[in-house]
C-alpha cells in the first residue's frame, strides 16, 4: 500500500511539473518548499522541515537552492536569531501560482473522474493518514 501511495504521489508532482517551463524544474521538496511558504508566510525552516519530515542538513540544501534562484528569502525572527524564518520572492510567488494552477488542474480530472463526494473523501483520509505519520514518528 504504501509503494502505491508513493509512486501516486511521484506521478501526480510528475505530472504539475510537467506543466511547468524547463528552467522552472525544481526538486520535489525544492516545489514543496516554495507551495509551503507561499501559504504560510514566516514559517521557520525548522517547522517546515519537520512538516515535510526533512532533516535539516536536507532542508538546508533545498532552501538555499530556492534562495539561489530567486524564489525564497530567509531572514532571522526577531526574538531567535537562529530561527530562520522564510517567505516567497514575487519570483517565487509567480511560480507558486503556476504550480497551484497545475494541481487544480489535476484535481479537477480526478474530481470529474471519482466524483467529489468521494475526492473529498480521498482528501480527508490522506489528511488523516498525515497525522497518524505525525503521531507515529512522534514516539521516535
């Protein structure tokens, strides 16, 4: 079940990127990042590694990739220098915008395909099946 899921998951961001042009082909994590940032504004690299369940050294190399092309800025919080809080660049935000546009794109093929009662369905077990990782990975 699990191997199913992964590769939906690889073929469904396979498909959203395809949708992008060829310099905007940026690494799984590197799309998932940006999407992040982009609905929560401020979020530190350190929260966001452990919503991902990226180590840090990983989140570190994704981030900087971003920062490198232009996408996201990093700047230290206010009350904890070593926090690293992130936002989108209006580079970034433009390709976030294309990227939302791709998955809605997406989830309109499968909604005409299952229905939406029963996307919606799909959409809350996976949303469950995230915190049941969140839990899980908790007790370790």
């Amino acid at each position: 079940m699990l191997l199913a899921m992964g590769a939906a998951y690889r073929g469904s961001i396979d498909l959203i990127r395809e949708g992008l042009s060829k310099k905007d082909k940026y690494s799984t994590l590197a799309l998932s990042i940006l999407r992040f940032v982009d609905k929560r504004p401020s979020i530190s690299q350190g929260e966001l590694g452990k919503i991902l369940r990226r180590d840090p050294m990983t989140m570190s190399q994704a981030v900087r990739s971003l920062q490198n092309s232009g996408l996201v800025v990093s700047a230290p919080d206010k009350d904890d220098k070593r926090v690293k809080r992130l936002a989108v660049t209006r580079k970034g935000k433009s390709l976030s915008e294309n990227l939302r546009e791709n998955e809605a794109r997406l989830l309109r093929g499968l909604s005409r395909s299952w229905g939406k009662p029963r996307t919606m369905q799909f959409a809350r077990d996976m949303a469950e099946f995230n915190d049941f990782l969140t839990r899980f990975q908790d007790r370790f």
